[in-house]
C-alpha cells in the first residue's frame, strides 16, 4: 500500500436538535498517511478548548455535550470537516447544525365560536414560534381529529381549522396542538357552538276579514337558540293598537276588533344570534256599506225638475246605483237616460239622480238609492208627492185648548198651534162667532188666545180654534167657565202644561190591506205622562172626502185598528194620538198614503187561491227589508263564462232572481231571469261575458210584482284567451346600410287583446340566392317594448315581416306581412317598393305560424 491524498467517507449531515441536547455531526477520512481532521463552522477553524462542551472523537466526529444556543453563544451554524495530509486536503459536505426552539405562547389562539348550520365555521389558530417551524394539528374533545377522510373539516393557511356545512355534530370543544423536536405546545379550549338561523313553520298569510271582528296571524317559528319574535304593521304608521292587540303564547298575533285603519302588511320577524327572517301577511277589512247622505223625500210641481242625493261608504268601496220601487231596471250614475230619469256621479263620491219634468203619473213614485259591495247592500227609498193644493193633507192641530175653569178677573191662555204646507192660519171663534182682537182679547203669532180681566158674562163660552190653508182646515175647540173664587162648590182647573200629557206614537204603518178594509199599527208612546193612561184616538184624511182631519176611534187600549168601507181607489193617512186623563198628546207623523184595493200577487187583475189574501206590505216587507239571499261565490269557468252560487235565507216567497252582470266601472248591465222552481235554485252560470274582464254580480229575489232587495255582490275576472287581433301600425325607420329598425302597435281596441300582453312573435321571411323562400328569423320580443332592430340585411333581397301579439295563453294572428327593401344602389330603404299584394304562398305561410 503506497502514500495516497485524503478522502472522505462519512461527511456529515444537517442535524437539528434541542437546546441543552447532546449531538454528534460524524466526519471520517482514510488517506496515507493517517489525515488531521480539522473542523470549520461558518467559515471559521473551531477551536476545541479542554473542558469546553465540544469534543472531537477518536473517528473524527464532532460531539456537543449539551448544546448551546443563546444570545452570547450558540452552536447553531453550518459545520465542515476538513482531512490533511502530506499529501494533500479533502472537505466535506457541509451540514448545517439547528438548535431547535418552541415558544411557550400561541401567537393566535382559537376563540369561542358560534356559527349558524349550514356556514363554514373558521377556527384560528397561529402556532407558537419554533425551530424548526411547528406542525399544527387539532383535537375535538380531547381525541385528535382525523382530517384525512374528511371533505368538509380540513387545515387551511397554516393552521386555521375551517368547517364547511357546518353542522350541529360539530358541536364541541376544540383545541390547536403545535408540534416540533423540541415539544409540544397545546391551546386553551375553544368552544364552537352551531345553530340553526330562524326559519318559520307556520307563517301570517293574507287574511279578510269583517269590521268589529278579531284576526289572529301565526308565527311558529323554529331555530337554535329559539329566536326572539317581533312584529310590525304598516297600518296606523306603524303603531300598534295596544288596547286591541296581544301576542299570544305561540308568538302569535291577535287583534280584536279590527278596524278599516287596521288595513296593510303585517310582518313577523324572528332573529336570533346567528341570523334573521321575516315574513308577511296582508290584512284586508271589509266593511258593509254605511249611507253618510240619504236622499230626502220631495214635493214636486208639475212640470218642474228635482233631484236626489245619496253617498255611502264601505269597503270595498260601495257600488251605488238607483232603481223604481218594483222595477227591475236599474240606473248606474253615466248610463244613458232612462225615461226622464239621469244618474251622475259628483268628483266628491256622491251619487245624484234627476227627473226632468215631473209628471202626475210620478206622483207616489217610490226611489231607491242602493249601495253595495261584496259584505252586504243597503237600501234607501224616498218617495214622490205632487206639490199641488188637492194632494196636500189638510193642517194639523198639534195642540188646542182645553176645558178650563177659572176665576173672574184672572189670565186665561188657550193653546192652539198648527201644521201644514203651506203653513196654517189661525183664527178664533167663541160660540160660533169670530173673536176679533181688543185691549184684553189677543191673539199670539203662534195662534194660542189670552184672554185678561175675565169676565163671566162676555168671555165664558165654547171657543174653537181653526186651522185652515188651501189644503183645508181642522178645528179644536174647548170650554172656558168662569165663577166667583169665593164659590166653595167650584173646583177650579187650569190647561195643564203638555210635559204632563202623553209623547207622541210613532207613524202609524199599514199592516194588512184589501179592497175594501185596511189595519194600521203603530209604535206606543214613550212616556204616559203625569196621569192614568185612557188609550189612542184615531184621525183619517181620505182625498175623496172632505178635506179635513176625521176623528175615527178613540181611547183604543191597544195600537191597533181596522178601517173599514174604503172608497176604492181613493188614497188614506192617518194620525194617532195618546191620551191621559190631562189631554192629548202632540200627534205621531203622518202615515205613507195608501191607496185603497191593492192586493198582492196581481199581474193581471186576477188573484191565486194561495196568494188572494196575501198583502202588498207582507211580502215587500220580507223581500226589501230583510237579507234573504247571500251571493257566495263568482268564479270563471273560461274566459267568457262565470259560475254563480248563492244561499237563500227563506225561499218562501221568491219567485225568481234577476241576475245583474256588470263590467266594473262601466254604466252597462246584463240582466238575466233565473226561475227559483222547488224553491231550490242556488247556483248558476252566466256565459257571454267579455274575456278577461273584471265583473260585478249581484242577485235581486222577486216575487210575482215585488222586487226584493239586492243581495251583496261579488267580483270576478275571466280567464285569458289569445289574441283576436293582430299588432298594426308597424315602421321602419334606416339605422344603417345593412339594419333596420322596426316599431309596431299592440292590437287595437284593448277588448280584442284578451289579457296582459307578454310578447311578440316576430318572423321575417325573405327570398335566398336560389330563389327559395325561407325563414330569416323568428324571435320572441318582450311585450313592454314593441320594438325591434333588424340587423345583417342584404341589400337588394326583398324581406315580409309579421307580427303577432301573445298572452300567457297563447299566441294571436299574425300581422299582414310587411314588405323591407334595401336598395342595392341608394343603400337606403326603397319607398316605392310596393310590391302588394305579396305571394299567396308566403302570406299562407305567416297565418300558419305560431
């Protein structure tokens, strides 16, 4: 074996350790003769002092008995180990000594966390400081997770563990583990806590409901933690009810005695710590139609023109319109005149209803202003009297003088007031013989008589008060004695004063009539008066007798009384009286005239078993005073027919109905007849009608001649059809050499649209370099902008575009085509090109397409 350089075989290797660790970095060298080693650390020849913690081995290697690693000495650093001989030096590799350190402090710690079901869940955690740099791994509940089989839980930018989806299993404590040579470090807990966002069960829906009722909205809600429940209104502002409103139990909202203000949105908003949701319900009150104006009763001269007034609310808003007692044709305000008789209108909401040139068959007439809406209808009747002197009832005495006894000498008064049109004059008689006013006789502007310093011989006697106009005259008479006060056997008596007589009756009314015979009832009296009750007297005005007030019963114990020998033909009123054993009271209103021989269920002059004794006021006062029939329902079976359904509260006495269709908003009504046969008709349908138009229906019960009050009504749209008509009117204005752009109409009148238009179907066909028509485009264009641009035109090919219009149900006829010429010379659309009418094959095509 000859002498040969150094070599080296074992070079060492990085080596990363803790501090206070020992370590070797191994180097070994072969040569001849033996080599030195040398070892270097950053460039620097180590020197190895006895006694210090670096010690080299017997093969070379560099062994640290602890290492050292701190701000005044660290043994971190890049080592390499050198062989000499004589003949020469090899190096090693170089290896790089790290002092391994990890910090007692996280730098980001994870926090607790709450995290709605569903969200991705972000869990932070920055590793302490270390050498080499710590690896990150996490624990739930103490037990490592496992990340590798997971798609949704994974380690992102270093150590943040993010959870997607997450989910209540994900539920726990977490904690982030930092892990190098040197240890391992732990976080504190952090608990995340998953949630579920508010989401609702049981919503508030839209709901109506009638004025005075109460309305509950739900709110079952759901969610973890269980959200909090707040509800708001648009109504009223926003402000709630509090004396009407309560939140129940289940979250639910009620309010009693609901209100047309109560009217709007109603919101329930549930929130808790990890999200929010609202929902919402309308509130609709319906409210039955109320009249704020009635129509007055009116005298009218012949010839002259008079008018009525009436105005109603509700919700919906009322229909009004007027009819003829027992007529079936009715008066919308704007309809065309009936008769003499015209309906208005006014922009303040009321209704006005004229008769020009008033007549004598008027006279007795019965109006009827009607308002309804789909909760109920009411009704007010006026009626019609001929201003003329033979048709006025003769003036009424309300109160006249009574017997009285006084004392010579003294004050006597004698009452007498009066009514009547034109207003009564009062005149005076004693014994039959005028009394003519003097120093101690007067007579008031009211009509009452004083008479002062009486005396027996000129004052005592019978004085009648009279009452008289053109319309006649009515008397009242009382006896006026006088005697000595000093007379022991006279009992002296002055005219009580009238809070001591009885009130007034209420207006006599009819309640049976025939042709000879009537009977009249009336409401009692309020008060009796400071005296024993002695019953009702009676007073009659007929027109075929004299014309005066005829007393015809008296002191009746009940308020009831038949009138018999009536002169047919003739009209009837009554007053009533009560009487005390003080006087009379103040007479009740007049009764509405009655003529006398009509009956009920005569058509044509002839009477029914069942109906000869049936009366004119029962059944009028069964069908127009009372709600007998209840429209439920009015839905579209297509878009020209609606089915009706109503319910009827006694079918006794109804006939038929008449069934009035109205387009809302128009002065037009269609009228069917609809025959009640077995007292069973409770639906119907109703074809004709106009497509997808919005209709009003109500039903009005007659019976023979008696036509009853409406019943409420009902709204209903019918359904959509396609379009009866084309779009016209179309242009095209040149945007450039090789675009057109085009602008069209929707079909005309509105009616032949039959629904919301949605689109247009566009085609445009042309001519090809073969000669062959075909199909350039065909497009569907948004309905709101009838428009289009026509773009990569050829110049000189001949274009037909037609259009047609569409609802949601389909698509209507095409347009005629219209011809599109570019010229190829001018560049620019050729006017005169006319060429109509077009190709038969072509114009066949477009009525095909759809």
């Amino acid at each position: 074996q000859g002498s040969h350089p150094p070599r080296i075989v074992e070079h060492p290797i990085d080596t990363t350790v803790p501090r206070h660790e020992p370590a070797t970095l191994n180097c070994k060298a072969e040569g001849s003769p033996t080599p030195t080693i040398q070892w270097y650390k950053d460039g620097v020849p180590l020197k190895i002092l006895p006694g210090s913690h670096r010690i080299t081995l017997p093969a070379g290697g560099l062994f640290f008995l602890k290492v050292v690693n701190s701000r005044r000495e660290t043994d971190a650093g890049i080592y390499w180990c050198e062989a000499k001989n004589e003949l020469g030096v090899a190096r090693s590799r170089n290896a790089t000594l790290q002092v391994a350190v990890l910090r007692d402090e996280f730098r980001l710690e994870p926090q607790n966390t709450r995290i709605a079901q569903g969200d991705t869940a972000l869990l932070e955690c920055a590793a302490p400081r270390g050498i080499p740099e710590p690896t990150v791994t996490w624990k739930k509940g103490g037990q490592k997770l496992d990340l590798e089989g997971s798609k949704r839980v994974r380690i992102v930018d270093g150590g943040n563990l993010a959870i997607q989806d997450a989910r209540q299993t994900d539920e726990g404590q977490y904690q982030c583990i930092a892990k190098n040579p040197v240890g391992v470090r732990e976080s504190s807990l952090a608990t995340l806590k998953v949630h579920v966002k508010p989401y609702i069960i049981r919503g508030p829906h839209d709901q109506t409901v009638l004025e005075g009722a109460s309305v509950t909205f739900p709110c079952r809600v759901g969610g973890d933690p269980m959200p909090d429940v707040l509800w708001l209104r648009t109504a009223s502002g926003g402000n709630m009810p509090l004396d009407r409103v309560s939140v129940l139990e289940d979250r639910s909202l009620r309010l009693e005695r609901v209100t047309i203000a109560d009217e709007g949105e109603y919101s329930c908003e549930a929130d808790n710590v990890v999200g929010a949701i609202t929902a919402m319900g309308t509130l609709t009150v319906y409210a039955p139609p109320k009249f704020i104006q009635r129509p007055a009763s009116k005298s009218v001269e012949l010839g002259a023109d008079t008018s009525f007034e009436c105005r109603a609310i509700g919700n919906p808003k009322p229909t009004i319109f007027w009819t003829i007692k027992n007529n079936s044709t009715l008066i919308f305000p704007g309809a065309p005149p009936l008769d003499r008789f015209h309906s208005l209108n006014t922009e303040e909401g009321h209704s006005i209803l004229t008769l020009t040139r008033f007549q004598r068959t008027d006279k007795d007439l019965v109006i009827l202003c009607n308002a309804m809406n789909e909760v109920a209808s009411i009704t007010s009747r006026v009626q019609l009297s001929l201003d003329s002197q033979e048709d006025r009832p003769p003036p009424i005495i309300i109160s006249g003088p009574v017997n009285q006894t006084l004392p010579i000498k003294s004050l006597a008064t004698l009452q007498c007031k009066a009514i009547g049109l034109p207003s009564p004059t009062i005149s005076w008689y004693r014994d039959g013989i005028p009394v003519q006013p003097s120093s101690k006789l007067n007579i008031t502007t009211s009509g009452d008589l004083i008479i002062s310093d009486l005396d027996r011989q000129q004052d005592q006697g019978l004085y009648t008060c009279v009452a008289s106009s053109r319309a006649g005259k009515s008397t009242w008479s009382g006896f006026l004695r006088i005697e000595l006060p000093t007379n022991p056997n006279i009992k002296f008596y002055r005219a009580p004063e009238q809070t001591k007589c009885p009130s007034a009756p209420g207006q006599p009314k009819i309640l049976n009539a025939t042709a000879s015979a009537l009977t009249i009832v009336w409401p009692t009296s309020d008060k009796a008066g400071a005296s024993s009750f002695l019953g009702y007297s009676v007073e009659m005005y007929c027109t075929n007798q004299s014309r005066t007030w005829i007393p015809i019963a008296s002191r009746l114990s009940e308020p009831i009384f038949t009138v018999e020998s009536l002169t047919q033909g003739a009209a009837y009123m009554f007053i009533v009286r009560a009487e005390n054993s003080l006087g009379f009271s103040p007479p009740s209103p007049i009764s509405e005239p009655i003529t006398a021989g009509k009956l009920v269920g005569v058509r044509d002059g002839s009477e029914s078993t069942g109906t000869s004794q049936l009366l004119l006021s029962d059944v009028e006062t069964l069908l127009q005073a009372n709600d007998v029939v209840e429209l439920l329902e009015a839905n579209a079976s297509d878009s020209t027919t609606a089915r009706l359904s109503w319910d009827i509260d006694s079918g006794q006495y109804i006939e038929g109905f008449y069934l009035y269709a109205r387009e809302l908003h128009s002065s037009e009504y269609k009228m069917v007849t609809l025959l009640n046969k077995g007292q069973g008709l409770s639906s119907c349908t109703v074809p004709g009608l106009a497509k997808a138009s919005t209709y009003e229906f109500f039903l009005v019960p007659f019976y023979k001649s008696i036509v009853g009050k409406p019943s409420n009504s009902r709204r209903m749209r019918t359904l959509e059809d396609v379009p009866e008509a084309p779009p016209y009117g179309m242009e095209a204005i040149q945007f450039n050499r090789t675009s057109v752009f085009l602008k069209w109409l929707p079909p005309q009148p509105n009616r032949t649209r039959n629904g919301i238009l949605t689109s247009y179907n566009v085609v445009v066909k042309g001519l090809d370099v073969h000669n062959t028509t075909r199909i350039f485009k065909n497009m569907t264009i948004d309905a709101a902008a009838p428009t289009l641009l026509l773009a990569n035109l050829t110049t000189g090919v001949t274009y037909y575009i037609a259009v047609a219009a569409a609802t949601r149900v389909g698509v209507g006829p095409f347009s005629k085509p219209a011809v599109l010429r570019i010229d190829a010379r001018t560049q620019s659309l050729d006017t005169g090109y006319t060429r109509y009418p077009i190709s038969r094959d072509i114009a066949d095509d477009f009525l095909t397409q759809t």
